[in-house]
C-alpha cells in the first residue's frame, strides 16, 4: 500500500510539540518508515478495537504511538503520545 498524502489533525501537531525532544526525532523517522511501507514490521501497525475500531496505530518508541486512520489513498495522523490517547 502506498500512502498518497498524510493529514495532520490540529490535535495531532499539539501533542507533537509536548513530546520529549528524542522521541519527536524518532517519530520524525518511523513518519518517514510509515510513507514508504505503512505496515513495515519495524512499526507494528494494527486497528484498534472497540471504541476506536476504525482507527489505526504504530509503534514511535516504546509505549509511544500514533493514532491515525486511512482515506484511502490518504492517511489522517489523529494524535500522538504514550497508550492513555487511546482513552
């Protein structure tokens, strides 16, 4: 799958700006990873469950993740942050 365009949700850019400077570096990387293969192994991407059903997450750095969902063939990234933005 190749993802066309990545959207940023408003919500997503103010949780970006509160991470800690090492993990906004990764995340800038596994970003990049994402655009070339949205479902690399290195990224762990899977569809949440429940209340968030139609929404997907990667793995940043170790609890950290981002929450986005597919327009295909766009992507919208939601938020950003360690698991509590599943809640």
């Amino acid at each position: 799958m190749v993802v066309r365009h990545i959207y940023y949700h408003p919500q997503f850019w103010k949780s970006f700006e509160r991470l800690p400077q090492d993990v906004r570096e990764k995340a800038k990387k596994r970003i990049n990873v994402f655009k070339e293969d949205p479902f690399s192994s290195s990224l762990d991407t899977h569809k949440l469950h429940g209340k968030l059903k139609e929404q997907w997450s990667f793995r940043v750095k170790g609890q950290w993740r981002v929450l986005f969902i597919f327009d295909n063939p766009d992507v919208i990234f939601l938020d950003i942050g360690p698991h509590h933005i599943y809640k």
